[in-house]
C-alpha cells in the first residue's frame, strides 16, 4: 500500500486512485492559512491554530525550470517547478505536469495530481502532490 510522501502536507484517502487533499494549519484569531505543519501563526504568532484541508485548485503564482534536480529526485530532468497559489492563501510548491511550455500562463488554473512513485532501490512507493493544467469542468 502506497502513503504519502509527507503526511503533514498530504492526506491520502483512497491509496488506489490515489485520491488525497493538502493540509495546513489555521490561524483562529488572525485566519492566515499555512501549508504544512506550523507550531505558531506565521503571521500574528497566536498558537490558536486548526488543522485544515484545503481544495484541489489552485492558480500559477510562479514557474522556473529546473535543470539540476535535488539529490534523489525520481522524475524527468530538466521539469517546471511551478508555484501555485491557493484559494485560502497558501502558496505550494511542486512540478508541473501535462504541459507544454508555450502553454504555461500566470495565473492559469491547476488542479491537483497525486501520483504514485517509486523510491530507492528498495521498491517502495509513495504518493506525490503535482500540478497539471484544470479542465474547464473542474472550476466550478
Ligand atoms: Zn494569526
């Protein structure tokens, strides 16, 4: 069974799809969202935070392409490193998929890919957040 590569960024529901949401934090008293784990608000410093799951849109804050992938990197070299602003603030960062670069526009709408990769030599699997262009039935 595949899990997640960071399970306090991603949360798996159905390993098999795979399906999943990104999760953060919520400040209570100042309602800046965080993705990921945070200890204290980032922007008030209350420690007043909910854990919360956001959606699985986003739009393109940022791209570059990288063409010397961090030691261990599983995927195609050189890839588009987008960063992607979500509707509830947070920005996330992860590859670009599905996309040709003449197509890549600022503020386009993604949605969310989790895809199962494979690890090391040890044959293990883990599941991946990336982004890949929304289809136009999905922005509602
Ligand atoms: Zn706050």
């Amino acid at each position: 069974m595949s899990s997640s590569i960071d399970d306090t960024r991603l949360i798996i529901s159905d390993a098999e799809e795979p399906t999943g949401s990104l999760v953060g934090v919520k400040c209570e008293d100042c309602n800046v969202a965080v993705f990921g784990p945070a200890k204290f608000c980032q922007s008030c410093t209350s420690d007043n935070l909910i854990d919360i799951t956001f959606g699985s849109l986003g739009s393109l804050y940022s791209y570059t392409e990288v063409k010397v992938p961090p030691h261990g990197w599983p995927g195609e070299v050189p890839y588009i490193l987008a960063e992607v602003a979500l509707p509830e603030g947070p920005h996330v960062l992860a590859e670009l998929i599905d996309i040709h670069h003449g197509d890549i526009q600022i503020g386009m709408a993604l949605k969310l890919a989790l895809l199962p990769v494979e690890y090391g030599t040890t044959g293990s699997t883990k599941i991946v957040y990336k982004w890949r262009p929304a289809q136009p039935s999905e922005l509602s």
